[in-house]
C-alpha cells in the first residue's frame, strides 16, 4: 500500500470531530494532530495517541502533514486562518458564506500560490455537492431554473453566527423550506420565488446574564447574508431546553433544475440530501476532498480552488482503472 496522506485538523468542535471519524473510514489517511486555540488537555482525542497541540505551533510542522482541514466557522474563523495556513500547508475548508466566496477565494489563492501549496476552499455539501449538482443541471438543461431548497435542519454556519452576536450565551438555526415552494418546483412549472417565499429561518437562543432580548433579537434579524433577507423567528429558552432539545444536527435539502429539451418536453433533475448528522456528511466530504487536494498538489496544481475545479476520478481512493469497471 502506498503511504498514508498525512491529515491534521485546526478546529475541534463538531466538525473537527467528524473530520477524525470520516478519517477512521478511509484507511489511505492518518490523523497526525489536532490543532486548537484552547488548552490541548481540555480535548478529548479520538485516540489516546492523536497528539493535541496548540495551534500557535502549527507552522513548526509543516513537513509532518500533507493537507489541513480547517474546521473554524465562516464568519470570524476561515477569513483569517484560511490564507493565513494557505501560506504553509495545503488545506480543505467549509467556507460557507456564498456571497463571499469570491472574495475569499482571491484571499486564499495569493498566499497559496506563492508558497506552492493548495487550497480547496468552501467544500462540504452547500456549498459543495449542492455547486456541483447546480452545476450539472445548468449544463445539460440550458434553457431551465434552477432551485435549491435546504431543510428543514439545523446550519453549523448559520448557528456560529447566532452564538457570534453579543448577549447570546447558546443558540441554534434551523432552516426550514416552504413546502408549497418545493411542490410548484418539482411540478416542472418554473415558478418565480423570492428568497423569502422559498425558506423561513428559526433561531432558538440562550441569553447571556444581563443581555437585553430585544437587541438580541434585532441583531440577529437584520444580519446581512445570514438572516436580512428571510423571515426569522427567534425563540428564547434555557440553556436546559437548548441541550435537551436541540443537541442533534439533522439537515439536508434538494437541488431541482427543471427545463425543456429541444422539442419542449419538460424535463425535472433533483439532487437530494437527507442527513442525520450535518457536521458529520460535511467533514466525510472535506476528507474525500483532501485526497484530491494531495493528488492535486503533487501534479503540481497550486493555488485557491474549488469543488467546481477538481475532476471527481481524484476522489475516490480506487484507481481510474477500477472506477471505470466498476463505476461506468
């Protein structure tokens, strides 16, 4: 067998987790470390010699690990990490706020390009699967709409952005899609929709000691590109009901392109994901992708890139050879 692709993971919380689960299933990789900004003895290990390391020290290793993935939030976390670490290691992450990408991207590709390194940036599954998927229906169904509907489940982005507001000591996000939406979609009628008539958002908030609700509240509602556009509720509870009934982090969604074919016949594509663990199906996407991340580097492929880059064959553990036999 060849060798492992050495794996480290910079973040530890849900995401970083089921980062060093997917990495249990793909016996081509190795977990080599686990990097965090809080005490290295605070971490439960998945394994009892996974070394845990402060992440200031992270750039002392650069010759021990072939790909990061980075598990930090998108709001405050990967804008700062994601070029900064691009300058060092060739890395995986889940930048998830679309409208962004593109400033993210020439962000990331700078600092990667000039040190010879490679950086996916934005994988997981939206972005991700869902791009490739949008992608795919465009191509082949020119003339047709695209739609994507998420839920309903719960958003690590959206969530990490809620427990970002001052005055909230916890909180989730779900999304949840108008049923009536998805109906008309899937009809192959074409509908116009607003993005306020495809998807409602519920927030579920714990407040600080002392924080005033309103001003938590407003906060939130009004916050561009996470919750302006949509009708939001926020909900207000214990830190008791938010562990008892919002500890599981189901999602998934579907993407539908619906067009006519050349004789206009009417013609429906639907990609959908229906997922019991959110963080979990992302990082088992952020591992798939860090293969390809390490094959892409050492055919010397630098700089930013994204899902939309990467041919699928580098995925797969499994050789060009057997894919075709198995696969096609």
């Amino acid at each position: 067998m060849s060798e492992k692709i050495r794996i480290g993971i910079v973040g530890y919380g849900n995401l970083g987790r089921g980062v060093a689960l997917a990495l249990w299933q793909n016996p081509d990789m190795e977990l080599v470390g686990i990097f965090t900004r809080r005490a290295p003895a605070d971490i439960d290990a998945p394994d009892a010699s996974t070394p845990v390391l402060p992440v200031d020290g992270l750039t002392d290793r650069r010759d021990d690990i072939d790909v990061l993935i980075l598990c930090g939030g998108s709001k405050e976390d990967l804008p700062e990490q994601g070029p900064a670490l691009a300058a060092h290691f060739s890395t995986v992450d889940s930048f998830d706020t679309h409208a962004r990408i593109p400033e993210y991207f020439e962000a990331v590709d700078g600092p990667a390009r000039a040190a010879g390194t490679t950086a996916l940036i934005s994988g997981g599954w939206d972005p991700g699967m869902f791009s490739i998927n949008r992608l795919y229906g465009e191509a082949l169904l020119p003339d047709g709409e695209t739609y994507t509907f998420w839920g309903k489940g719960l958003s690590q982005g959206h969530s990490d952005a809620v427990r970002r507001v001052p005055g909230v000591a916890g909180g989730v996000q779900y999304t949840v899609p108008s049923d009536v939406a998805v109906d008309a979609v899937r009809s192959g009628s074409r509908p116009e929709l607003s993005t306020r008539e495809k998807h409602r958002r519920e927030c579920y908030v714990v407040l600080a000691d002392g924080a005033d609700a309103a001003e938590v509240e407003q906060a939130i509602v009004t916050m561009p590109h996470y919750f302006a556009d949509y009708d939001t509720e926020v909900h207000f509870i214990s830190a008791a009901e938010l562990g008892r009934d919002h500890g599981a982090m189901p999602h998934g969604g579907f993407v539908i392109r619906s067009g006519t074919t050349g004789a206009g016949n009417a013609q429906v594509v639907e990609y959908r994901l229906q997922l019991q663990s959110n963080p979990e199906f992302t990082a088992s996407v952020l591992v798939a992708y860090a293969r390809a991340v390490h094959r892409l580097n050492r055919r010397g492929q630098v700089g930013a890139v994204t899902v939309l880059d990467v041919p699928p064959v580098l995925l797969s553990p499994k050789s060009p050879e057997t894919l075709r036999a198995e696969l096609l």
